[in-house]
C-alpha cells in the first residue's frame, strides 16, 4: 500500500470518526418532491408506450419511496381508523394504494410540454415541512402545489398534497368518514375500489 502524505492520513483519518461517514445523506424534503415529479415526467413522456400497467408500475415505486402511505391512511380515516381491526386497516391501506396508484397513471399519462418547479421548502410549527411547487403546462394555467413531509425514520415521506390550496387529505378524509357511516367499512372499501377500475378504464 503506498504511503500516504501526513495531511492526507489526519484527513482520512478525521473523517473515519465522523457519525454517520459511511452513510448517504437522506434526500431534504426538495429532493423527495422533485425526485416524484421526475418520474411523473418521465411517465408522461413515455405514457403511450408504457401503458397503464406500465406508468402503474413506475409510479408505485416511487408512491413507496417517496410518500408514507400508512400514516396518510390513518389521516384519511380519521377517527374511524381506531375502530378498526389490524386486518381492516391492512385492508384499507392496500385498497387506498391502488386508488392513488390508478389516480396518478391516469392524470399523468401524456406529455404536453409540462414543467413541474420545486420552489420553497420551510419548516410547519409541528416539525413537518411543506415543499412548494409548480406545474406549468404546455398551454393553460399553471397549477401551485404544497407537499407536506414528516421524517420517517430518517427518510422524508410525503403525508399530504395541497393543489391550489385544496387539500387532497381533506377532500378523501370528508368523503371517506360520511361513506364509513352510511355503508360502513365493506362499503367504503367497494366505493374505492370502483373507484380506482374507473380511473384505470380511462388510463
């Protein structure tokens, strides 16, 4: 092995103590947001070819590396989510995947010369953060958006998407609780899943 210059050996040395040296660095809450978009991009540029199983695919594994979807379904269910047994919030989580997974293969499916910006992230009283973004499409108006982030052990996962300042957890969670008591969870869970053959008809 060749011999190392002094301050070369103290530097290498140095950095061998440092926490976490041999670690990446988790992605900021920025890079989670743009890293998404990047992929719904790319989906739209090859949506004919792709197809809808094929942007599905692509988009469900960046929806589990980028968003927390457990806890999302927690928020969406409200109150409701402690009534439910293990199983029935298992249930829910995989049938709430597959809608979210089906909305995003079929709003993202073809390119028009779209351009998605990743712009402010600041810190929420709560210890979250919210990314501010843009859509700007080929032609028309452009679409403002907020991602809120918490910290997952140690990773950034998305937990709410504000469009325009409306509020895709707030809209489902509304909907959601009014469906729970009028058809109860078996209903609820038909409700989603028509609802997701709908979306993946039009795909």
């Amino acid at each position: 092995m060749p011999k190392l210059p002094v301050f070369l050996r103290s530097l290498l040395a140095t950095a061998l103590l440092l926490p976490g040296a041999h670690a990446l660095a988790a992605p900021a809450p920025g890079d989670v947001v743009t890293g998404f978009h990047d992929v719904l991009i790319g989906n739209m540029k090859q949506g004919a070819t792709l197809g809808c199983s094929g942007r599905s695919s692509r988009i469900a594994t960046a929806v589990d590396g980028s968003f927390d979807l457990p806890y999302l379904a927690s928020r969406v269910m409200r109150r409701q989510w402690k009534t439910l047994t293990p199983e029935q919030q298992a249930r829910f989580i995989t049938t709430f995947r597959e809608l979210v997974l089906a909305t995003y293969a079929s709003q993202f499916s073809a390119f028009g010369g779209e351009k998605f910006e990743t712009l402010a992230t600041r810190e929420l009283a709560d210890g979250t953060r919210q990314v501010n973004a843009k859509l700007t499409p080929g032609s028309g108006n452009s679409v403002n958006f907020d991602y809120v982030l918490r910290e997952v052990d140690g990773q950034w996962r998305i937990v709410n998407v504000v469009a325009d300042g409306v509020s895709d957890l707030a809209i489902r969670a509304s909907q959601y609780d009014k469906a729970f008591k009028s058809v109860g969870f078996d209903g609820l869970l038909k409700q989603i899943e028509s609802q997701t053959a709908a979306n993946r008809t039009g795909c």
